[in-house]
C-alpha cells in the first residue's frame, strides 16, 4: 500500500452518512490527510419490461435541479442482503414488485473520497403494487420510458445521474456476453428474463 494510515477520527455523523479524517504518511514519509465519506452499502436497479425502462424523477438538493434516474438508495443498515435491499428499493420508490432480480455486479461510488458500494440489479417479471416512498422522496415521480429514448437521453446529457449511466453500461455488456454464449434450452440469447436469474 503507498499510503498508510497514521490515525483516524470521525468528525462528523448523521443516520445516513459518517464523515472521518485521517492523518496518512504517503511512500517517501511526506504526510498528509485525507477526508472520507462512509455510508452503507446501497442498490441500483433496472426494471425493464419490454422495450422499456421505468425511471424516478426527484429534486436533489446537492445539484438544486429535479433529476430523472434509475430507482436507487440505501436503508443506512450495514450487512443487508442485496437482493432484499434491492428489492426493497424498487417496491419503495415505483411500487415494482419483480418476479425476478438478477445480479449484474457492484460497484464504488466516487471512490475518490466516499467509501460506498453499489449493487446493481436487473429486475424483469414486473407487476405493479404500492410505492412506499419515505420522507426524502416526497416529490418522487415514476416515469415509463422507452429504451430508446432513455439511451437518447444518457447520451444528449439529460440524465447525467453517474450511477444510471454506469449501471446501463454494465447491462448492455452484460446482455452483449449472454449473446456470445451457447444457447441453453429454453433461454433465448440477449433475453434478460432468461439468463442467471434468481428467483
């Protein structure tokens, strides 16, 4: 490692985040400090149905702009599953409920300054039941869009959310390796519904 911890602190704590500040020694003995963002473990989610994908629209405070993205948050638990976290979030925020969740992968947040990962989920099978939206998203809206018009959007800079684009990239390499590999009875190749899916 070229950067050892020498001491640490907390300097600051709320129910979603923590904030520490540790003094470091980089190779070569010169020090220095490094501020860190700490939050839990949190979930993106991409439900897909058809030609279409479903997005949230809220306002976000930190950009003070309304912001359109895939469903996405934390319960601020540690040692949460993922799929139940995942699961949890979509009911919350569309009131989605998926027949089947698929694990794409994980990934850092901003690892330049934040420790937090991000479980991303394809959810396919889906049937509507009740949003369940807590307090921060009291002006959330749900919008059905096409697939089509999504990547438009991602690539004309309306949506420009890191962890949506950084999420669709994954799917589309992912269904691009599900087209690559032998057919399997029963799974048609690129069908999202059909491959390494758990129930």
């Amino acid at each position: 490692m070229s950067i050892r911890t020498v001491s640490t602190r907390e300097v600051y704590r709320n129910p979603w985040l923590r904030v520490r500040e540790d003094a470091i020694e980089r190779t070569g003995g010169k020090p220095g400090i490094y501020g860190v963002v700490e939050k839990d473990d949190c979930a993106v989610i991409l439900p897909i149905e058809g030609d279409t994908v479903y997005l949230v629209e809220q306002f976000r405070y930190t950009i003070q702009q309304r912001a359109l993205e895939l469903p996405q948050g934390g319960w601020e638990t540690a040692d949460v599953d993922p799929e139940d976290l995942a699961r949890g979030e979509l009911r919350e925020e569309t009131g989605l409920v998926a027949e089947r969740m698929t694990s794409l992968g994980a990934l850092w947040i901003a690892y330049g300054f934040a420790r937090q990962k991000q479980h991303v989920y394809l959810a396919t099978g889906l049937h509507m039941e009740s949003a369940d939206p807590d307090p921060e998203e009291h002006d959330l809206v749900v919008r059905r869009i096409a697939i089509a018009e999504f990547e438009r959007m991602l690539l004309d800079g309306r949506i420009q959310d890191g962890c949506t684009l950084a999420a669709w990239g994954l799917y589309r390499l992912w269904i691009e390796r599900q087209k690559s590999q032998p057919r399997s009875r029963g799974a048609g190749l690129g069908n999202p519904e059909n491959a390494r899916v758990r129930s």
